[in-house]
C-alpha cells in the first residue's frame, strides 16, 4: 500500500516541455501517484502523440503555449485555471541547452538561454502565483541541474542559467512559504533521452560519465519519478527552497 502523504488523488499538475524527454517521465511519474495532467510545449501534434500514450489519456489534457511569451503565459494559465481547472502543481521543466566554447558564444544564443531557463520560470510561475496565493496552497518544482552546483566545458552560459535557477527557487521559497507554497528545485544528473542521444552514443564522453559518477552509468528518465513524486505531494510539505539532486553521486564525489 502506498504512503497516503505521497497520493496526487483529486491534484493537478501543469508540467512544461512535457511532450517529450524527463518532461514526460515527470508527467508520467505524477499520472501514477494519481495527479490529474495539462502537457505543455509548442507543438500540438507532439502533445497530442504524448497524451495518447498514457494509460488514462481523459486524465491528460495539452496547452500548447510559448512559455518565453509573457502574453501567452497569462492567457494560457488563465485559460486552464477558468477551462480544465485549478492547478496544484507546477514542474517547470522547459530548458535547451547550446554547446560551444565560451568565446566562441554568440549573444543571441546567451539571451535564448535566459529567455528559455530562466525567465520562463518566471514568467509561468508569477502568472500560477496569483492563483495559489488566495487558494494558500501549491507546489512549483523547478528543474535544475547538476550545472546548478558545478560546470563542465562548453556550457558555461547554460551554467549560469542553471545557478540562477537555484537561487531563483530559494526566493521564491522566501517570497511564497507564507501561503502555504513550497518551491523546491530537482537536479537531475546525467540521464539518456532523444536530447542527449549524441552524448550517449559517443564512446569517450560515456567513458568519462561513468569514472565521473560512482554509480557509473547514465540515468534512466523513469528514476526521476519518485522525487517529482514527493516533491509535488504532503510528503515534502515542510520541505521549501531545496534543491533534490538525483545524480547518481556525481555532486558527491570528487
């Protein structure tokens, strides 16, 4: 039997760039602990495909909006919050990530990288703030990163956004907890998904991941559930401005 604090049962949760990658197996996750679900990306047909493949998709419902639009931000969160229903839960999962060496960076990739894993967070989260704040109840989960706590070669402007995604959480904590809103952030280590398939496949970067990782492999998506799971139920009620790293021990080893 399953811990009752962990039951999603009655909740809703808007996960953003959910059609594909950890943005699904965190919809996916929550779906199994009972969350009712609103898929977020640009493309309908991809949120049509994602919804389609889970086991209740009368559960699921897709909003496809650009989260780096302020415009569209407030008209979208208004429209499932008076539509499809009040929201208990967001995961702002929305991030790219651009590899070049740091001279090399141009500006209008550096400003993309804000727009599109930081500001958004902003943007979704004030515009669902304005209705958890009267409700006095809510759960925002940003997803962070390993790159929250350290760099690696040719990422530095992801980095950064990554870094500020952290803080960006704790603040939210200390500007939100008051109405019973908890804010906390998940890190996700190294994990194999379509976006990442280049890594995988190339032999030497695999090599180093696994001396780098004690559990000395990729993640799978699906090893993401449990703490998308507590951070969004009663479980972590009186967890807020935390950073949940799931990394297979990489931030713990030298």
């Amino acid at each position: 039997m399953t811990h009752p604090a962990f039951d999603l049962t009655g909740k809703r949760a808007l996960v953003t760039g959910s059609s594909q990658g950890i943005g699904l197996a965190l919809a996916r996750g929550l779906a199994a602990a009972g969350a009712g679900l609103v898929l977020n990306g640009r493309d309908q047909a991809k949120l049509e495909r994602a919804r389609a493949g889970f086991d209740d998709p009368g559960r699921v419902d897709t909003s496809a909006f650009d989260v780096t639009d302020e415009a569209a931000v407030v008209q979208a969160i208004d429209s499932i919050e008076r539509d499809i229903g009040p929201l208990d839960i967001l995961v702002n999962n929305t991030g790219i990530q651009i590899r070049k060496p740091l001279e090399d960076f141009d500006t209008g990739d550096w400003h993309r990288l804000i727009a599109t894993n930081l500001t958004s967070v902003f943007l979704v989260s004030r515009a669902l703030a304005k209705y958890m704040i009267p409700r006095r109840r809510g759960k925002i989960i940003n997803v962070c990163s390993v790159n929250s706590e350290c760099a690696r070669y040719s990422i530095a402007p992801y980095t950064a956004t990554k870094g500020a995604l952290k803080n960006l959480t704790r603040g939210m904590c200390v500007d939100w907890a008051r109405y019973n809103i908890q804010t906390n952030g998940l890190g996700p280590g190294y994990f194999d998904t379509d976006l990442t398939r280049p890594l995988v496949e190339n032999a030497e970067f695999t090599a180093w991941l696994a001396n780098r990782t004690p559990a000395g492999r990729w993640g799978n998506v699906r090893e993401l559930e449990g703490a998308v799971v507590f951070l969004a139920s009663a479980a972590s009620d009186f967890v807020n401005g935390q950073v949940l790293y799931v990394d297979g021990g990489m931030l713990a080893s030298l």
